[in-house]
C-alpha cells in the first residue's frame, strides 16, 4: 500500500487571489499641525495631512486633547504614526487616505 504522499501526483489547486496585494509602505517624516491634524511624508513622494480634530477627545484618541501630547507624534519601529505604545495609526491606512484609494484611519489599542 502506497502512503498518502506517494498519491499527490500534482500540486492542490488553490484558488486565485481575488484581491490586490498592497506593498506595506512606511511613512519617513510626520509632523504635527495646528488643529489636530497631521502632515505624512512617504518614501515615493506621497505627502498629506490628515486631520484628527472629528477624532481628538474619543476613545483611543482621547489623550489627544492635550495639545502638547498631541505634538509628540512620531514614526515607531515598525513604521506606525504614534504618541505613544497605545495610541498609533496605521500607516497602510494613512497612505490610503492620502492618496484617495480608501477613506478612514484605523488605530490600534
């Protein structure tokens, strides 16, 4: 009796992707602005301002309010738009928004 293994005689089929793979891009400057919003700079010219005011004050973002907490945004390690380890942006997301491909940010908890 043959094993299991010996019986695949071709590679399974699997079906094909029906969604475009997005390259994970990461922002190379970000600067707080008046008003609560944000100026992204990427690696492939793309720049923007986002604007967070709607946000500022809610849920995840409530420590925001404080301005000067506001102003300490930066890029973390592995490229998020941050405050802190607790209050980020996804940066796929910002891109997105910028670039008009898909609207809304999403943060991370």
């Amino acid at each position: 009796m043959s094993s299991p293994l010996e019986t695949i005689k071709r590679p399974l089929d699997y079906p094909k992707a029906s969604h475009e793979i997005l390259n994970m891009i990461r922002p190379i400057k970000v600067k707080a602005l008046p008003g609560y919003e944000i100026m992204i700079s990427y690696p492939d010219g793309v720049e923007g301002t986002i604007d967070l005011s709607s946000s500022v004050g809610h849920g995840v973002f409530a420590p925001l309010r404080d301005e000067s907490f506001f102003r300490k945004v930066y890029i973390g390690d592995f490229g998020q738009i941050a405050w802190s380890d607790d209050i980020e942006i996804c940066p796929d997301s910002a891109y997105l928004e910028i670039t008009g491909k898909r609207g809304g940010v999403f943060a991370h908890a």
